[in-house]
C-alpha cells in the first residue's frame, strides 16, 4: 500500500498509509487526543473521524475545544434528539434540524401534542440512547437508492428533500443505531460524546416556513461538551426570559403592538418616545461633532428611483407593494440612500467640499414575513440612526475608520463590553442576483475594506454571502450583560450605486469623479437598539435615558405643597419627574415605584420639609440618606449630563 | 299698490311702494349713498341694487367699505375682463371666473397664446367698457332657455355647466352691453364702479380641475376700489414674489423636489432639516410645558383601523391607495389621530389621569392632484406638529383655552401680529357623508366651542361647511409681514370618534364615560409653517432658526489658526458655525454671505487677533464695531435662547 504524507498544524508531517483516517492520526499521537477527538478538518474541510485520506494532506483534529466543535456537537444533538422521538413517536415523519448558536431545532411532523412532559421523555430517551454508545456513521448512497430508503420508511419529507438534490450528486446519510437521516455531516463519532443537553422548547412552524404549507412541531434544545457550560448557558437563558424585552417592555410600558395597526408596526408609548428622543440626541450630538449633517426625507416614493437604485432588482422581496398614484408606481422606501444620493446630487460638489455626510433617523419599511416578526427585533417599520458619507477614495481609510470608532464610542456609553465585527463579502454565485454584478469592483473594495480594518487594529471576523447587494457590509455583534448576541450596528462600502446616480465631485485637477459611498447605521434601527437595551439593562436604564427619572413619594398630604416646590424645581432642570399623590401607605408608593423600575426616588416628609431635604432611595441601592434638593439636582444633572451608569441590575455595568 | 316696511341697519323703518329696490332705498337717503352703493343685503341674503322687494324687509346697503363688496366687485371685475377678451379674441369661448381672496380668475379656451402684452391689450379693452358705463343686469332663464342661449352663441362649455343644474332650477344670467355670463351674482350695478383693476399673470389650468380635459388658459387679475388700495396691494405682491418661498428655498437650499422621488414630496436639505428640528425643539419645549407626553407611530397601517374611525368612509378620497400585505389592505396614514386613540386605549384610564396630551411630529401622506401641488404649501407628505387631548366635558374649555393661548404664545415668538380664528361648523347638507351622522352632538358641541371662545375673549368668525368629519374645527388664519394671508394651525373638537375607539375613563363615581378629544397642530406643518416663515422673514430669519448662524471671514490665510479657534469655541456652544477658507478677498465673501442671508458675519484679521477679538457685520446692518470674542459668544447665546428677532429685512418684526 502506498504511503501519504500527512502535515499538522504545528509543522509535523506523519508519513501514514493511504487510507488512514484522521482517527489514526489521534490516536497516533495519543489516546487522550483520540478522546478528545470528535471530527477533524482535512485540507479545510471539515470530515467525519473516520475519513479515509488517499493523498497527502493538512489534518487538524476537531477537539471539544476548536471553534468548530459546538456546531458539531449541536449538530449531533439534533440527530440524536430525533431518533429518541422516533423511538417514542414511530409515526413521527422527520423533516430538518439544523444548528443554530448554541443551540438547534428539529421540526417533526406529528400528530401528538408536546408538552413540557413530552420533552422530559425525549430527553430521558436520549439519555439512554447517549449512554449505549451507538456508532455514528456515515453512508453513501445513489440519489434512487437514497430516495427508495426513505421511501420505504415513510419518511416522505426526506423524499422531497431528495428529489431537489440534482440527480448526478451522491447522497450521505448518517446511520446511529436503527435511526438513519440525511445529512451532510460531519458528527461526533458515538451517541456517549453526546452528554451535556437541555430541550428547551416546543412550537410550531411551517414546511419550508411556508404558510400554505402543513405546521409542524420544531423542538428546541441546546447542548455543550461541558456540564458547567450548560448550567451557565441554561442560567443566562433563564435570566434572559425576566429580561425579554417583549415583556419587560409591556410592563414598563415602553411600546405596544396593535392588531387593528397591523403586526410589526410598533406604537411607541410615552416611556418609549423618551428612549427615542434620548437615542436622537445623543445621535445628533455626536454626528454633529464628527461633521455630519442633517436631511429629511419622505417615506413614500416613485418606483423610478428604486429602478434607478437597483432596490427593485435586488432587493423587492423585502419591500412593500406599490401603490398607483396617477398611474405612477409609489413605493414605502425600504432604505433612505437613494433619498441621500438625490440630495447629494441636488447641487454640484468639489473635493473641497468632501466628505459630505448626510445623517437622518428615517423610517423606513421592510416587509417580512409575519412569522418571522419578533417583538422589537423583527419588524416591519424601522427608524435607522441613519448616515451616508461621500467621500474621494483617498479620503475612505479615514472615514471608515472614524465609523468604527463612532460604534465603540457608543458601546461605552451603553457599557457593551464584548462586540466582534463581522466583514461580509459577496459569494460569486451571487452576481448578478443577489448583487450588483461588477467582480473586479467587488474585489477592490473589499480589499479596502481589510485593509482599512488591518490598519485600524480592528479584530474581525470575515465571511461570505451576507454582504449588501451594492457592497461589502461590516455587521457588529454585540453581546449584552448576561451574553446574549444581538446584531446591531451596520457600515456597509457601496462602490456601485453613486454612479449609478451620476454623482461626481470635482476633483483636484478639475475633473469629474465618482465619490465612494459609506452607509453605516451604529445605534441600528430604534427598534432593535431599544429592544437591546431592555435586555441589557433588564429595564433599569441609566439615569440619562431613563423614562422616569425621579418619583416623588409625599409621606403624607400635608407635604403636598413642599413636594410640589421640589418637583417643580426638578421639572424646570428638564428632569424627568413624576409624583405619587395617591393616597397610600409610603411602603406601597416604594414598592410600585420599584415595579416601574424608577431610579431615584425622593421621600419627603416633616424633616425633609424643614430641612430643604429629600431622603433619596436608589435603586439597587436602596435608602443612601438625605440630601439638600439643591445638591441632590445638581447631582442628578450631572450624572444625566455624564451618562453615568448606576442603580443597574447587573454590577458587571 | 301695497306698502313695504324696510328696516334699515340703525333700526329706521322706511315705507316704501312694493317693487322698490335697495337702489330706491338708497337715493331716498341720499344721492351719495346710491353713488356708493354696489349691491345690497335684503334679509342677510347678497342681492343687485335693482332687486325689487315686495315683502317687508331688512335692507343693508353695500357699500365699498362693506365687508362683502370686495368679493362682489372681483367677480365684476372678472366679468368685464371676460368681455374684453370676448371682445378680442371672438373665437373664445368662456368658462368659469370666480373671486378669490383679493383676487380673480377666469379661464377661457382659447388658441391664442396669451402673454404679457395680451394682457396689457386686454386691460386697455377692459377700460374702454369701465369707460363706457354699461349697465350690468340681471336675467332669468328657464334651463332650457339658457341652454339654447349659451348653445347659440357657441359657448359650450356653459351649456355643459347648465345641463348638471337641476332641471326645474331656475337660471340666472347677467348681460352688460352685448355679454352675457351665467352668474348667481350679485354685481355691481354697471362697468363704471370697476376702475381699479390691473391683470396679473396667465397659466393653465384643467376644465374641471381634471388632467384627462382640455387645458384652458387663466388669467389672474385684481381689482380695488381705491387707486391706493391697489397700488399697496401690487407693492405687496412685487415683495411677496421675491419672497416667494419655492424661489428663496432653493436659493438658501432649505428644500428640493425631485422628478424621481415624486411632486409634492420635499426633501429636507441641510438648511432646511436645521430649521425642522429647531421647531421641533420649541415644540417639544412648549408642549413639556403645558403637560404633553410624546408618542411615535407607524405611517403604515391596516385599513381596519381607518374603517373604524370613519377616515375610509369620509375622507378616502384625500388618502392613497391601498398596499395588499398577506391578503390585507395596509394604507399609509393621512392623520395621526387613530393612532393616538388606540395608544390611549392601551391601558385603563381615571379621571384622574385626564387630561392625557399626546404630542408626536408624525408624518401624514395625503393625495392631493398634482396640479394641486404647490412649493411647500401644498405637499403629499407632512410632517404635523400634531398632539390629541383626551379630557372631561368639564375639563373641555380649559384644554380648548390652553390651546388658544399656545397659538398666541408661539405667533409672538415668530412676530405674527395680525391672525384670526376661524370656527367651521358642519352643515346640515353634509350629515352622512362629510360629516359623521350625529346632528345633535354637532350642535352640541359647536356650542360648547362658540362658547369657550367667547369666555376666553377671543375674536373668531364662523364659516359653515369646513369642519373635520368628526368635529368643529378652528382654522388660523395668519397674516405674514408684507401682509399675506396663510392658513396655519388648527384646532379641532372630536365628539364621534373616541366612542368608536371604545376610549373610556373611570369617572369620580366608577362608571365609564367616554372622553371629549381636541386635535390640534399649532405649528401647521413643517412643510407650510416652514413655507410660511421663509416668506413673513424674507429668508432674514432670526438667530435661532437661522440654519447659518455666524460665518467666519479670514482676512487672509495669515488668520486662519485665529479663525479656527474662535470657530472652535462658537461650535463647542452649539451655534452653527461655518469659516469661509477660500481664497478670495474679504469683501467677495461678505458679499456671498449676504446672499446666504446668514445673519452674523465675524470678520477676523491682525488686530482681531492681537486683541482676541471680532469684528461684527450683522446683517441689515452692516458693521456692529468690535468685539470680544467672549462677549460676543455670551450675547449670541442669549439671543438664540431670547429667541430674539434682530436682523430682519423688515423693521415691523
């Protein structure tokens, strides 16, 4: 037998037979590494264990440690989730069950309603199925045997599944036991790798989340090499269910959805209103010092410019339909560039006159489907903290780097502490679709894209397909206070659209040039912000951006009149302040003050009258004591004026 | 023959034969009366001098001071310019030439091109028969007789106007010499009483307001009593073109419309968006003031929602179309206020909560034709300083009062001396289709209105058939420094609509009642209130809402390090800065800045320097002398919280 050559990451080749799997390597270098081991990656290609290798390659062993090892696992978890059910539910039809971030779902077809009692039942199954340490392994089937199997296991969604796979292509299947499912792969190598999962939850959705389609019943779960990974996970899931922000926002009275409004269309209620006029204003100040100015512009628009853009080419799945005005087509605009590009273009610009950076807090409208709306963070009409910046190609590194740092500017503000940019480029297969069809253009700004990041010292992570159609996007990730991911942020290279437009600028030697167009939103859409920031701060917003700032608690109503004094004194310094003249008990006037969640509360009775005083209680921090109202206002402004944060639930803030 | 009583205005009688005229009437007074008498008012209905009487009556005379005799004598005018053109142009044919305000029109199909020269031709003609002294009388047809009269003389289009009158109508005409038109009257009594007249402009104009018709052409004139009167009145259009707000808005690029975005759909430059948020803030101010809570609201909702309030039932004609989402109707809104009552019902509410104010800047899409579109006046979309104030009956007057005096708050601020209230109730006519079907809460509810203004001591006329569908509505007028009239804020009564929301409060004795509901937009919209201000200030506007408020002018480049730092400290106290870098002489940029009208210029050489100091030209004028910059800075920021209005072209602000 003929001998391969098989080099690790460190450097070292292993002369190994042909047909040596990456198994044999793990266990050439040890037992422990074999263990450890639970797939590999063969010239970055990511192989099941027990992968034959007939030519010399790159092996890296898949460890529960590498990057890559918790799709696996979930992956994994999945199947084995679905051969339990199969084993409880025989009349159960499988259908898919992908990985997600941390966790996974399979969507069965099946009669029987789950509950919370089912899901204990699948889990023990699984359990026992884990701990019997059934072989895992991969099957290649012709396209007609893979399809006769399935068919005669009744499985008709696998079958349907087949039959869009083109016919010359060769099938893999996984087989555990007597539980068999197509799938790509690659898995752990045994059910017993499979040890730490939870089934989180049970719903409904739809084949191929089509509507006219059967409902099926998606099971949720999640799964982790370690068993303290998955308390801690499972502990941030359970405190990230006190902190949805579709709960803590009805309570605290932040927005409200209306059926006869229609869904995705949120109502900003007072408390709401405050948030956002709060987030506009520091917008404002901030783009204001970094040079931007403001525009406005309207939400309804002639079909034309969305020709003109590319939006009805590339993008009118995600728009509204048009309305017939005069015979005209009118579209709700899905995005407000080509809005800025007009006005750009409404008046001849020199290089001396750029960057020009126009900023507005547009509403613009997506449609998506009402199965996918999510409280605040799907939605169908989005104010974006909008901007776009023209700028000479000289004149890009500098922009771009400046938006970058507007984003971590704002992360401290709002204390987000862990965030990883995520450049996105276009996928070739793309062109012409999904975008603009220009490769060599592509290439170029996206090399100027990562170099820009390089230079800026910025970590990113880089991947293909999710780019914008008319140029590479920076995506921010975002991990709130107890770590759960959001995407917020977006600064996005638009290299095709200006021309589009005819948009010049003069240049140095008097000719006419196309500017580079940066299309960047760092506070995100007012919905999705708001939304994270309930569930970062779990309702108890820094002082600033709080909608209640100060309640005044009267002891009695005898200490009306002082509290009126002192309320209005706060009212007059543009504090946010309320007062609970109602005729309870103090204790009751706390207690409702703490469901609100209200910062700073002033109790003022007899010596706080004869005093001058206010005794202050905190939250989070309880009574501090008693202050002179002047002290305490000057205080209050200046930790409003600082953005302080304090009396928040989590200290890591 | 039978005797009459007449009664006169000062409460004389005076018995006359039966078959007198107002014109009898006159001369029995005096010669000079029946001189100055152009029509008569015989039981407060408008009529010719020459009407007999044959019952008792009360007569008043019409005299060029009466409130009514400049609308008669505009509608003269633009009969006699009708003959004249008659007279000129055989072929034309007539069509319709009602009075406006101060003005006339009339519009003629015609082939001939009409331009400045045919007017001045056809003013000559129009003076030859004022000359001539031609008595105008008044003649009545059956509708067929008509018919046949107009079909003869070829005027078709008046045979189409008299086929839509009801057949047993029947017709009025006036003849004066050998012309003759169809007219209601009253006019006055011959060509001679018309002297003081001048043509203004010639456009096209659609028969019956309707692009698929043919374009006919209109001519605008106007016409005076009093030689000076007219020439105050000409002055005052010479000054209101160069204000014009479509000419001074592009020149100080404060808005644009663009061909591709769609007519009647402003975009906010630069300028322009400065100036919306500076409103928005004074707005935010004053309604913080009076107690407001502000919302935000989608523009998009399903046609539910506006089933419910009656809007598709009264008003779909000012709406767009729908957009079909998932098998729904969705329509962009035309009002805010659904939106703000399902936002009040979003939760209980007592007595004790009420009033609740709700205030947003929501943007409203309304079709209006496009040959209705007009600048700013008359948009698509509007952004409205909008709020709903849901209160008690007995709270009603205060709220309704409050309103009245924000109105008169914010005019004083913007120097807007002349105003008035105009109260439209409904009209018996309209019940069921313009009007929601409510007869007795009409009556009860304008008499509630009718009531607050007279406690609140506040002048208002009353017109019949301008009410909102759902309530008696206040329009205000305004009148602009040079005298032009614009209509700005409302403030309407909403007694129908909050019950079909099912809107309720808990009232002292735990029962439910339903809410009275003001809207109101003091500021207009931005669109109109904006328009409104660059005419009143001939783009001079004050400090504050000025979007350019200091430029620096560089003597030379020798200053610039100085210039950048005394721009440093302007910017950094929010004023709205900008250096002028360029290398020109300074008097060259003096001169651009004044063409920017921006209102204060620093001009920064050697000694201001030295002497860390400014040397100011402020504009209207010219050179202040010296300053420190501090002091300057200080006065500046005073001025701009003073709202204080300086620098204005006219001296009357």
């Amino acid at each position: 037998m003929e001998n391969i050559q098989i080099r690790l990451p460190d450097g070292t080749i292993k002369v190994v037979q042909s047909g040596s799997t990456p198994s044999d390597i793990a266990l050439s270098i040890s037992e422990g590494l074999l263990r450890n081991s639970i797939a590999a990656k063969v010239n970055d290609v990511l192989v099941d264990l027990e992968t034959p290798m007939t030519s010399d390659s790159n092996v890296e062993l898949i460890t529960s440690r590498s990057e890559e090892s918790h799709e696996i696992l979930l992956h994994s978890t999945a199947h084995l989730m679905a051969q339990a059910v199969k084993d409880l539910y025989p009349d159960a039809k499988i259908t898919i069950g992908p990985a997600l971030k941390n966790q996974f779902y399979y969507d069965f077809d099946l009669e029987e309603i789950l509950n919370e009692e089912s899901l204990i039942r699948i889990e023990e199954r699984m359990k026992e199925i884990s701990k019997s340490d059934l072989k895992i392994e991969r099957q290649i089937f012709s396209r007609s045997d893979a399809s006769d199997l399935f068919q005669s296991m009744g499985e008709d969604y696998k079958v349907d599944i087949i039959a869009r796979i083109d016919s010359n292509e060769h099938i893999s299947a996984y087989r555990q036991g007597d539980f068999i499912d197509l799938c790509r792969g690659p898995h752990v190598p045994s059910t017993k790798k499979i040890k730490h999962f939870k089934l989180l939850s049970v719903s409904g959705a739809y084949w191929r989340s089509d509507e006219k389609n059967k409902m099926l019943k998606r099971i949720y779960g999640t799964s982790f090499f370690d068993k303290k990974e998955l308390s801690a996970y499972l502990e941030m899931l359970e405190e990230a269910k006190k902190r949805d922000h579709r709960k803590l926002g009805k309570e605290l009275e932040i927005f409200t959805f209306d059926d006869e409004i229609g869904p995705g269309l949120p109502l900003w209620l007072p408390n709401g209103a405050v948030m956002v006029d709060e987030l506009e204003n520091l917008a404002k100040e901030t783009e204001r010092n970094a040079g931007y100015v403001r525009v406005r512009t309207p939400h309804l628009t002639k079909g034309e410019l969305y020709e003109k853009s590319g939006h009805l080419e590339h993008y009118q799945k995600d728009m509204y339909p048009a309305m017939d005005i005069d015979g005209t087509k009118y579209y709700v605009k899905p995005m407000n560039c080509p809005h800025h590009h007009k006005i750009y273009g409404s008046k001849p610009r020199s290089y001396r006159n750029l960057p020009v950076r126009l900023a507005e807090y547009g509403t613009c409208y997506r449609y998506e489907k009402s199965g996918q709306l999510f409280g605040l963070m799907r939605v169908r009409s989005m104010q974006m903290n909008d901007a776009h910046i023209y700028c000479t190609p000289s004149q890009f590194k500098d922009e771009f780097l400046a938006v970058c740092k507007m984003y971590t500017y704002y992360f401290d503000i709002f204390g987000i502490e862990k965030f990883q940019m995520r450049l996105s480029v276009h996928s070739e297969e793309g062109l012409g679709e999904k975008y603009v069809n220009e490769p060599e253009l592509w290439k170029q700004t996206e090399a100027a894209v990562r170099e820009a990041l390089i230079f800026g010292n910025i970590d990113f992570v880089e991947s293909k397909g999710e780019a914008a159609f008319y140029g590479p996007k920076i995506d921010v990730q975002v991990w709130s206070a107890i770590g759960k991911e959001f995407t917020l942020a977006t600064n996005q290279v638009d290299f095709a659209i200006p021309a589009r437009f005819g948009l010049t600028y003069t240049n140095e030697r008097g000719e006419e040039e196309t500017p580079l167009c940066i299309h960047r939103a760092p506070l995100s859409t007012h919905e999705r912000f708001i939304g994270f920031l309930i569930e970062h701060f779990a309702g108890d917003f820094p002082l600033w951006i709080s909608p209640i700032q100060v309640i005044i608690l009267p002891v009695s109503e005898k200490y009306f009149e002082y509290c009126t004094s002192v309320y209005q004194k706060l009212f007059d310094a543009g504090i946010r302040v309320e007062m609970d003249d109602r005729n309870e008990k103090v204790g009751a006037k706390i207690r409702d003050a703490e469901l609100k969640k209200i910062p700073v509360m002033l109790i003022l009775g007899e010596k706080e009258q004869n005093d001058g005083s206010a005794s202050v209680r905190r939250r989070h921090e309880g009574d501090i004591g008693m202050y002179k109202v002047d002290d305490l206002l000057n205080d209050l402004v200046q930790e409003i004026k600082n953005k302080t944060r304090r009396n928040i639930s989590n200290p890591a803030l």
